[in-house]
C-alpha cells in the first residue's frame, strides 16, 4: 500500500472502521489486545499514524495463536 489514508487498513487496503478518522473520541482498537506481531505487519511508514482493521487483526492474532 503507497498511499496512507485514515480511513484505510495499511495491511490489506479495506475500511478499518477508525474511530478517530470518522471523528469521534475512541477507536474500535481502544478496547482489544491486538498481538505484537499483529502489529508489526503494519507498515513502516503507517505504523502509529494509520489503525488496521478489525479482520487484519484478528486474522493476524489467530495466526499468532497457532
């Protein structure tokens, strides 16, 4: 993914349902443990700028698990 968009999963491009770019207080990801290795699929460059969504994290955390 080259472009990094708010409202966009740097992971696999979908909506990721971000509660701060749709302007509210809280993000879906503000109540879940999403696994450290989930989150180092994101991308460089995205990484704390842009939310993935729920699927890409809990695909990720399944794969963890196993």
């Amino acid at each position: 993914m080259n472009e990094l968009r708010p409202d966009r999963c740097p992971i696999c491009g979908g909506p990721n349902d971000c509660g701060g770019a749709a302007g509210k207080s809280e993000c879906w990801c503000a109540n879940v443990k999403i696994p450290s290795e989930a989150l180092s699929r994101v991308p460089e460059q995205a990484r704390r700028k842009v939310c993935m969504c729920a699927k890409c994290a809990s695909v990720l955390a399944a794969n963890e698990r196993e």
